[in-house]
C-alpha cells in the first residue's frame, strides 16, 4: 500500500477590496515580512519557515458581518497573545473593530479588521 505524504499547509488567503492596506494591518499586527512581489492586486506577508498569508483583490467585496448568520464569517484566524487587553487596544489603534459580541469571555477576544474578517486573539 502506497501512503500519501501529508499535505503541508503554505498559505491562506484573504479576499479584501485593498490587498496592500490589508497587509500593511497585518504585518504591524504580527511583524511577518512582506513579500517582496506584493502589490494593488495581490500582498502577501511571509514567515521565517515559508508560510505565507496573502491578501487577494476581489471586485465587489462584500465582508462578513460576525455573528450575523445572513453573511458569515467563512473562517477566522487565531492568534495567540501574552496580554488580550494590550494586545487589542493595539489592534484596534491599529483599525480593528472589537464587536460587542463576545462569546469568549476572558479566555479570547474577537476583534474584525479593517476588511471585515473577524479574528480571535487567545491567551499564549
């Protein structure tokens, strides 16, 4: 029997209506590099191992509206933090929003950003 290597996740990508302006949030979000091609139609930011989050133009972007159901979230990402109250204000100097719902509690914020894509902050 022959085993498939596993697949490697490489990449997600974001649709948004300003890929450079959506990564230009991102990458002071996270300090990730950005990627050296990057530009009005198409940014990428790149981690030390190769992995990359890119930043897809698409006419007529319509965001998510989190928790509205009528338009979904699609997906999210999480990122882990030492401090949610400093790591937030941060993001939200930044140009995130923090929604009044929040279903975590103290364990993880959910903020949206500057597109529309909500995203988790969690205690490290």
């Amino acid at each position: 029997m022959t085993t498939t290597p596993p697949m490697r996740l490489t990449a997600i990508n974001l649709d948004c209506p300003d890929p450079l302006a959506l990564a230009a949030f991102y990458q002071q979000a996270t300090g990730l590099t950005p990627h050296p091609a990057s530009n009005a139609d198409f940014a990428g930011l790149t981690r030390e191992d190769g992995f990359v989050i890119g930043f897809q133009r698409v006419a007529d972007y319509r965001p998510p509206r989190w928790p509205d159901p009528a338009a979904p979230q699609q997906f999210h990402l999480d990122f882990a933090v030492d401090d949610l109250d400093r790591a937030r204000s941060r993001l939200v100097e930044l140009g995130a929003r923090e929604p009044a719902h929040q279903p975590g509690g103290e364990r993880w914020r959910v903020l949206v950003d500057p597109a529309g894509h909500p995203f988790c902050l969690t205690r490290k």
